[in-house]
C-alpha cells in the first residue's frame, strides 16, 4: 500500500502557461522524491501596457511517500 501527499507550488514564465509548468515540475523534481502527477489548480497573467508580462501557474503536485 502506498501513501502519497499532494504539495502546492507555483511558478512563473515570462513565455507561456505550459513553460511555467515546465519550470514548476523542473524545480519540484530536485526536492521531491517520487512525483507522480501535477495538477494545474490555477493559472492567471500578468499585463502592462496591453501585454501579458507574465503567466502564473499554481500547482498540486502528488507524491508517494517512501515506506
């Protein structure tokens, strides 16, 4: 049987949704052992001057506890 705990985190990117994920999951990775999904909770932009500066995610990211 398996325990897992679900962890949040967020990360940003001044490129696009899906590289702040990448850089969120990057960064998870070093610290947590055994990652096994995320979950995208939240995502949301900054803008200045009609252009968006910076995109924000908010992550659950699971993992399973070692025995």
């Amino acid at each position: 049987m398996a325990v897992a705990r679900v962890t949040e985190i967020s990360a940003t990117s001044p490129n696009s949704f899906e590289d702040a994920i990448a850089q969120g999951i990057a960064r998870a990775t070093k610290t947590l052992r055994n990652v096994t999904s995320a979950w995208v909770k939240e995502q949301r932009v900054d803008i200045e001057d009609n252009q968006i500066t910076e995109y924000q995610v908010n992550l659950l990211v699971t993992f399973v506890l070692d025995d």
